[in-house]
C-alpha cells in the first residue's frame, strides 16, 4: 500500500524536481497529485513515464492525502499549510514561512532526523534554506567530533536558487550582451549576467541581508543554538549549484587529514579534494547529483583549531526537493505515518 502524495506548486523548479525525485528513489506512492494555483490549471507535468494534469490547489480535498510536498512560496503556504495539515495529512514546507515556529521541526534527515516527531503538533515539517541544507550536512560530523565554535561562510548562490524567472533572466541577459544590445534587469537588484550581486532576499536593520540572517538562525536551530556563525551572501552567474566556502574554528584540535576521513564516512557527502587541476567539484559537477561535494579542505592557521573547506551542492535537489523527499522517506521508514487509505479500508 503506497502513500498518497500532492505536490504544490508543481509546476515551478523545485516542483518538477520533486516529482522527479519521488520517481528516481522509488518512494512508495499510490498516487501523485500534480497542485498550482489556477492560472496553472491543465497543465501538464510528468512524473517517470505517465502525464499528469495540475489542479487548482485551492479546490482540492486533502482529506484523503497522506503527504503533501509544497513549493508554491511563502504567502500560499502561511495561508494553506494549516489548513491542510488540519485536514490530517502533513505538509512538507520548503518556505521559510514555518522554518523559526518553535511547533515546527526543521529537518535536514542526514544532521537532525530524530527532531522530526515534534511534527504532529501542527502536522507542518519546515525544509531549510538552500545554502543551510547543504552547510549544515558538511557541519555535522565535523561538529560531533570537534565541537564547532564559529563559522564564516561565504556563499555563491545560483539563480535557480530565485525560481524560473531568475534562470530566464540569467539566460536573457547573456544573449542581449552577445547581441550588443542592453540587457534589462526586472528580478534582480543588478545585471547578474557576466556580474556578482552581493545581496540575496532584503535587507536587515544590522546590515546584513535576510539570506545571511536564515543561514545563521536556521544553523543554530538545525545543529547547535550555541554555534556562532556569521555569513556573506552572493548570487552569481550560474544556472544550477551553490557553492560554499567555509571556515570553522573548533574546541578540539582538528587537522585536514581527521576532517577528510571524518566527512568521507559521513552520509550525504562526497569528498573530491586532491590538489591538482580539477581536484575539486564545482556547481557544474554537482548539478543534477544528490550529495553534497566537499574539497579544498585546508587548515585555517588564522585560528586555534580551525578548518577551511569549500562545499557545492545541487539547490533545487540537496537545497530543495531531495530534501523535502528525505523527510517524507523517515515519516514513512520510521513508520510515523500510515496510508490513509489502508487506515478507511
């Protein structure tokens, strides 16, 4: 008896990716529900070798809907997710909407999966940030056996990590500099084609942008409230992966050696780190894979008992959708939910 799964907002990235996902790891569905908002309506997504049609999320009856992956935003999810997780079937949320909602676990399987029975308050699980999903998976093994104290991460997001529009803009923005006309710039606070921007989401009273403010709260309440992390964050010229480069400073002593046998063994990871041309993974090599790569890993002499390493990992998949589908995978492994249909029968 398999689960009955919706997904909402299944006709953006991240949606399409988690219909693919779901498909690729064999997840133990009945049926898929493609969900968007109306002008969405017909559609047509796929999911392995079938076609399905989207509905209209606002129309439909989650009463009888074991799980529901939604990525349709913020707004729509502040607005639905409560509804739907009333109506018994659990929302797995990629919004920041309910990521700081102390009712709300917000998991990342390979770092904190055990804080996902704290679900059944309010039936909403939160899937973190991009750039935090892929840091945190790098952390914590480093942070169980060193006991990290700070971290300074600099990140380079890709515009995927700002939906469709920002990957069209990317890619429009290129051809009219080829073409020599001006390329106009709607989704990004700057040209982002064949530039940097260094702010993601808005500003903050501190100065920092709210993306660094997610990756710091998000750390704290995934891996250690007692962890201090500060971070800059910058988008660039890239479709798909964001990359990582990180410094830690720990409370025991930590070589490069230890880190790279520790992070080899750890789920989720994959460490390519060899000093030579192309010993390292880039957001080209990651894009379109589950783990999260690790390499120029380095001691950071500036520092008692400190680490740099760089860290690239798909954001619509590890970042996102893969994610999302790893928390629905220990709902069902650890047997925390049961097929409602099987329950009416």
């Amino acid at each position: 008896m398999g689960y009955k799964v919706a997904i909402a907002g299944a006709t953006g990235n991240v949606g399409r990716e988690m219909l693919a996902i779901l498909e690729e790891r064999g997840f133990p569905v009945s049926e898929v529900v493609p969900l968007a908002s109306r002008r969405s309506l017909g559609q047509e997504v796929s999911f392995g070798n079938k076609t399905l049609k989207v509905k209209a999320l606002e129309n439909y009856d989650f009463s009888d809907t074991d799980i529901c992956l939604m990525s349709a935003g913020g707004a729509v999810s502040k607005e639905w997710s409560p509804k739907i997780g009333a109506q018994g079937c659990v929302v797995i949320d990629n919004s920041s909407a309910w990521r700081y909602d102390s009712d709300v676990p917000l998991i990342v399987p390979e770092v904190n999966a055990d804080a996902i029975t704290g679900f059944s308050k309010r039936n909403i699980i939160a899937n973190p940030n991009c750039s935090t999903a892929q840091l945190v998976v790098a952390l914590k093994p480093l942070h169980d056996r060193f006991g990290i104290k700070r971290v300074v991460v600099s990140t380079y997001q890709s515009v995927s990590g700002a939906g469709k529009e920002g990957m069209d803009e990317l890619d429009r923005q290129t051809k009219a500099l080829y073409s020599m006309k001006d390329p106009e710039t709607k989704k990004f606070p700057a040209r982002i084609a064949f530039n940097l921007i260094p702010h993601i989401d808005v500003f903050m009273e501190d100065g920092f942008t709210k993306e660094e403010w997610k990756m710091t709260v998000e750390t704290k309440k995934i891996l250690d409230p007692k962890i201090k992390l500060t971070a800059t964050c910058v988008r660039v010229p890239v479709f798909i992966g964001h990359s990582e480069a990180v410094n830690i400073e720990c409370e025991q002593p930590i070589t490069p050696d230890e880190a790279r046998e520790i992070l080899r063994a750890a789920p989720g990871i994959l460490v390519i780190d060899k000093q030579e041309n192309g010993g390292y993974a880039t957001p080209l090599d990651a894009a379109g894979e589950d783990a999260t790569y690790i390499s120029r890993i380095r001691e950071d002499a500036t520092v008692e008992n400190g680490l740099a390493f760089w860290c690239v990992s798909d954001n619509l998949r590890k970042g996102a959708a893969l994610n999302a589908v790893q928390i629905a995978e220990v709902l069902v492994n650890r047997k925390l939910i049961q097929p409602r249909a099987k329950a009416a029968a």
